[in-house]
C-alpha cells in the first residue's frame, strides 16, 4: 500500500486532496516494528505523528501509586489499522502523553512533527482539517482515558 492510500484510509487526512496527500507522503516515513516493541514513552519528546497501517499499539500510561513499587501501566486504548497516534508531535509542549506497545508485529507512517506543524502552519485549509479531526482524537483519548482511570479507583476501593 503506498503512503497515500494509507492516509487515504486514515479518518484524520481522508478528505485531503491528492495533492495535499502528496505533501503528507513527503514528510512520511514506513517503519516496522516486532510484538513487544515499545515506539515511545510517556514523557519522552514528541517526534513523530503515526499513522498504523498494520498491526495493534497499546497506548499506555503509567498509573502513579504512593508507593511506587506497587505503579503499574494500564492500557488506554488501543489503535488499529487507519488509527493515528503520538499526536502530542503537533501540540505544545510536544511531549507525548503516552507509551505505545506494539502488541504484534506493526508498520506504521510516522510523519515528522517538526515538517507537519510547518505544512499545517503554511497552509490553513490543510492545517484546520487536519487539526478538526486530531482534537476528535485527543477528546476520544481523553474520554478513554477518563472511564480507565475511574474504573482503575474503583477497583482500587473495593479490594
């Protein structure tokens, strides 16, 4: 699948242009990974937007315990084919908010956050589009992450 048929596929970028598909492939790299693979971690610095193409990733975040033997990471969410994620590559302060774990062998876009901030800048009709649908992204992620959290403190108080 060429990269942009693989944006093509992603809610994120499908209504673009061909053109505008173009400019995304130019800033884009495929990269693959095994099952286990951590792509990044919580707190590390946002380098790259991806976009899976194949495979599932774990967004993990490490839940904070007042003893720190006993924090543990829990699952989020969970991005499949079509799926964006490390969006923390486009927003202040670019460090990103989670870990992703391949959870089997994956291949994804990764888009350079640097080069994508400056193609949105540089072309507002792009950058709105774009930036509309990221923010669905991150409310569902922080909606996910919202019920997780509740269901982890629940737990936690009936034990």
């Amino acid at each position: 699948m060429t990269s942009k048929q693989v944006f093509k596929e992603c809610p994120v970028f499908d209504s673009l242009s061909e053109a505008d598909l173009e400019r995304l492939a130019a800033i884009s790299l495929s990269q693959e990974w095994g099952a286990g693979v951590t792509i990044f971690t919580e707190g590390s610095p946002a380098k790259d937007l991806y976009v899976l193409e194949r495979g599932k990733v774990a967004l993990q975040m490490q839940l904070p315990s007042a003893q720190p033997q006993f924090s543990k990471r829990i699952t989020v969410d969970v991005a499949t084919k079509g799926d964006v994620f490390g969006w923390s590559a486009v927003v202040e302060p670019h460090k990103y908010t989670m870990s992703a774990v391949c959870l089997e062998p994956t291949k994804a876009l990764a888009m350079d956050g640097f080069k994508l901030r400056n193609l949105l800048k540089g072309d507002q009709r792009v950058g709105y589009e774009v930036l509309s649908r990221l923010i669905g992204v991150v409310a569902s992620r922080l909606d996910e992450t919202r019920h997780v959290l509740i269901s982890e403190r629940l737990a936690s108080t009936q034990v």
